[in-house]
C-alpha cells in the first residue's frame, strides 16, 4: 500500500512540474513519453505478459481477504529445469495458503498441517500455455485446467493473497515462479464451469459482476501493472518503483486461441472500498453431506491392505448418493502407472511403505452436485521381521561338548531393515520348567545380544538346554550404532519378530568318556540303592525329579527314566 502512495505521490508532483514548465535537471533521467497503443515493445494493440525468472521477480499486491466465494483465474507459462511448489501464481507469502505447481501438478495448497485441498490430475508441462482456475461455492472448491474440472476439495477459510507469481518463500526455490503470465482475474463469486470455459480465451469486461481484481498485463512497460476491475490494486514490479535488474519483464503474449477483444460486455457493477462479497445466488440442488470415513486397520503395517469404510452422506432433496474415494500417499494423489489414479475402497499393500502417511478421500455426489469431502488417514507402522529357522549343534550332545546357534533359515523383514538377532538361553531338568541363564543370555532392555555358543562348562549330563532367538530390525542409523556402541541402542523402542526356538538334550554320559555305554551302566552299580539325599546335586539332577522326597532310592525305574529320556531325544 506504501508503495501505490509513494508512486501516486510522485506521479501527482510530475504533473505539477509539467504545468508549471518546470524541465528536469541535467542529471535526472527523462521518462520517455509512451506512444497511445504502443508498448515498450513497439508493438501497436498488443497483447502483453510478464516473464519472472524465478529468482526474486514477483508483484507486490494489496492484501485481498475473501472470505467466501471465489473464483482465481490465470495463464501460465512455465519455463526453467524444474516444477515445483515455487511456481505459485498468487500466495500469502509464507503464512500457508497460495496456488502452486507442486511435482507437476496445479493444487491449492493450505498449510503444512492440512492436505492440499484441490490437485489437478493432469501433468504440467515445460513451456505451454496453460490455463489455470480455482472456484470456491459454499466450501466446495474445483481445480479446472484449461477449462477442464480435475478435483474438487472442500475449504472455508478466508482466501488471502499477498503477492503475484511468489508462494510460500523458502520452499523449492524460496517460492518464486520462473515462467510467464498473463490475465489473472479474481472473483468473489463463483464462476460456473461454463463461465470459465467460454472466457478463458479472450478478456473479460472490467465492470463484470464480482470482479474485485484484474491484471491483463497489457502495459507492455513501466513499473506498474494496473488492476483495471475498479479496485485500485495496482501491482508494483519488484520491490521499488524505480526499475531493477530484478523486476519482471514485459514480454508478447503468445497464448493459442486468445481473442483480444471482449465478445460480450457484462452486467456493470459498481466497487466498494471494502469489497463487502454480494450473497451468491443458492442453487436448487443442494450438495449432499459430508461422509465420515475410518481407515481399516487403525494401526497398519507394511503388509497390511487397507480398506476405507465411508458413509453417513444425506442429500437435501432425498436423492440417491454415491460415493467417490481418492487415496492420497503423502499428499499426492496415488496413482498406477499407464492407468490413473486408484480409486474404490480398497488400497493394496503394494503401494504403500513405512512411515508414509496415507489417506483416503470421500466424495459423494447426488447425481447433479458433489458435496464436501470426508476423510481419514493413517501412518503405516514398522512392521516386525519373520521367525528365523533355528537348531542347535551338536544335535545329540555330550557333556564335555559347548552348544552353537545355527541359523538355518534367516529372519526376513518386509520393511528392507536390517535385522540382527538376540539369543537368550535356558536349561531344565525335565524339559518342562525352564531357567534363564543371564550370564549367556542377551536382553532387549538394555541391549545385549547374548552368546551365539556357549561352553560345555555351563552343561551336564540329562539336562535338557534351550535357545530363544529373537530377531530385532533396526534402522541404517540403528545398526551403525549397534556396530560402533551397542549401549547406544539401550531403551529404544525396537521392533522384534517372531521367536525362532531349538532345544536338545545333553546325554547321561556318567564315566566321562564322551560316549553313552555300557560303562555307565557300569557307574550305576555302586549307586544302586542309594537314596536321593545320599547323593550330591548333579547326581540328584540326573536320577531324580525335583518332586521326589529325599529317601527315594535308585532303583530299576530310574534306570529306565534315563533310558526314556535318551530315546525320546534321539539318543
């Protein structure tokens, strides 16, 4: 706004200077004196655009608050090596609403927080006229391209632009658009689709009902790009009135098909300052309501499917509705390649990947109008690695032998993580109740993996021993630390997998020879009789159950519970 007084103001003293005769000083510099229908270009009655290099070129513009109906109308031109978000035709300048072409593709954008509440389908391309518009009718919003409806949204927050051909600053390439444009026109009326499409290729009377803002850019020079709706937002180029290497420059406009003259004039109106927006005309058919929408499940993971339940939506006027479901990953719009975007109920696992963000859409129609939107979204989880294959080796031990992990089937994880692996060991002596052994056991809380072997130290005779190995997926970052410092890990939430478990039964060796034979049978004879509190605890482990009293003396049924336990483990 300080800028137009300024401007205004030394315009009106240039005047004053004119009348007066007053000649410039030899040092100031002599405006030329533009020819009447002549541009900068020397091109008489021509249409004109302005070209932006997508550094810092943009238009100043006086704020624009809408706080109901709308319709934004351009023509872009995009040039350079990349589309981005930074290719805005009008935004808020960093405060979270603005027009842009994010991976290609037109949507209106409404913050961080929220989804983009219109994308267009259609791929933008390099160096092609385009036609842009966006309506807003009692919330529901359509995206159309060139004339075409792509999307429609729901949204009722004021519409507040800032600036011309700048978005969001400092994303992409701090929200400047590198490109051409030309006829941007804003409404605080809906246009109907018709209306777009019959007027896009020619210029509209600058008296049209609801026109609150109007840049034809047919100056073709100077430092202003007049709003001729009647409004007074003119548009300084750049960040001065005075000419800069980085102002926009004028350029032909070259746009396929435009007319430039207005085929029928439209209803005059007369503009208030405020720009109060006059009551829309409420149509006959009624949009049907808003559907609530649950994603199944709540909590999915990689190889889940998902399935979106979706209904509640009533029509005013008792008409039948349909439901429409658009699934978004991240904001954009999921798509099979060749074939367009996936739509119906049901999502496949197939497109989908840990931490992304997904949500379904639903739109319900009555046949003549679609209503607002519902949706739902959910982030899929880790999901855990698979049981690995496990065996213990030597599968028929003796007590002079240590045990080993043997992985015979790896433990896969559907996420790509890398998995590594906790064993945890444990002993019995009757294959029923087990015992942790900590001191060659691993945790998860703290980290520890445990011992993949372990020494016939820890073993004896007729005792069975058991592995637990539990696998645990870690992230890139996750597995760097586990290889640098373990301890690191200590209290993350780790994902772990099925357990993958063996066990095996140490033989009665009694002589010590690493051999069950007759010699120990030999070693029972002088045992025989003996009673269980005779004994010393290994041999009380190998002929007793905890549960026998203490007079309990060997007798042939020991014999043969050892025997039984032998063959039962192979032995």
């Amino acid at each position: 706004m300080l800028k137009g007084v300024l401007m205004r103001k030394a315009e009106c003293l240039l005047c004053i200077l004119i009348l007066l005769g007053a000649a410039p000083a030899a040092s100031q510099a002599v405006l030329p004196t533009p020819t009447p229908g002549v541009g900068a270009l020397g091109v008489e009655n021509a249409n004109y655009a302005l070209e932006f290099d997508g550094v810092n070129d943009w238009l100043d513009m006086n704020d624009l608050n809408i706080p109901g109906d709308f319709t934004i109308e351009a023509w872009v031109f995009l040039m350079g090596g990349i589309i981005n978000a930074s290719d805005a035709i009008v935004g808020q300048v960093g405060l979270g609403q603005d027009i842009n072409c994010h991976d290609r593709r037109w949507r209106y954008y409404a913050g961080t927080s929220l989804p983009d509440i219109v994308v267009a389908q259609t791929l933008q391309d390099f160096s092609e006229w385009t036609h842009i518009a966006i309506t807003r009718q009692s919330g529901t919003m359509k995206l159309y391209i060139n004339g075409v409806l792509e999307s429609s949204g729901y949204w009722t927050q004021p519409f507040i632009p800032k600036a011309i051909a700048r978005g969001n600053d400092c994303y992409g390439t701090c929200g400047f658009l590198e490109g051409r444009m030309d006829e941007i026109r804003i409404w605080e009326i809906a246009r109907s689709h018709e209306e777009v499409y019959e007027n896009r290729l020619h210029p509209v009377n600058e008296t049209e009902f609801g026109l609150v803002a109007y840049w034809r850019f047919d100056e073709g020079e100077g430092q202003i790009a007049h709003d001729i709706s009647g409004t007074g937002n003119d548009a300084p180029l750049g960040q001065s009135t005075l000419p800069e290497q980085s102002d926009p420059r004028w350029v032909l406009s070259d746009i396929p098909g435009w007319v430039n003259e207005i085929p029928t004039p439209g209803a005059t109106r007369t503009p208030t300052a405020s720009r109060t927006p006059t009551p829309t005309f409420t149509p006959v058919d009624q949009p049907p309501s808003q559907p609530s929408v649950n994603i199944l499940p709540d909590l999915p993971k990689t190889n889940d499917d998902l399935f979106c339940q979706a209904g509640g939506s009533v029509d005013p006027e008792g008409n039948d509705v349909t439901l429409s479901y658009a699934w978004y990953r991240d904001g954009v719009q999921i798509e099979v390649e060749g074939f367009g975007p996936v739509t119906g109920p049901s999502l496949s696992h197939v497109f989908t990947a840990k931490g992304q963000t997904i949500e379904c859409r639903v739109t319900p129609f009555d046949g003549a109008v679609e209503g607002p939107f519902g949706s739902d979204s959910v982030v899929i989880r880790n999901s855990p690695p698979t049981a690995p294959g496990v065996r213990i080796l030597p599968e028929k031990p003796n007590p002079n032998v240590g045990l080993a992990v043997l992985i015979t089937q790896e433990s896969i994880d559907p996420d790509g993580d890398f998995v590594t692996y906790v064993f945890q060991w444990f002993e019995s002596t009757d294959g029923v109740s087990w015992t942790l052994r900590p001191e060659v056991s691993g945790n998860l809380i703290p980290f520890v993996q445990g011992q993949p072997e372990i020494s016939n130290l820890y073993t004896q005779g007729a005792e069975f021993w058991r592995v637990d190995v539990i696998p645990v997926d870690l992230s890139k970052r996750e597995k760097a630390l586990l290889e640098t410092n373990p301890s690191a890990l200590d209290g993350k939430a780790l994902t772990v997998g099925e357990i993958g478990t063996a066990r095996v039964y140490i033989l009665p060796d009694l002589d010590g020879n690493g051999v069950v034979d007759a010699g120990d049978l030999l070693r029972l004879l002088p045992l025989w009789g003996k009673s269980k509190q005779e004994l010393g605890p290994d041999l009380q482990q190998v002929y007793f159950d905890t549960t026998e009293p203490g007079n309990s003396a060997i007798g042939p049924e020991h014999l043969f519970k050892l025997l039984v336990k032998d063959w039962r483990e192979g032995g």
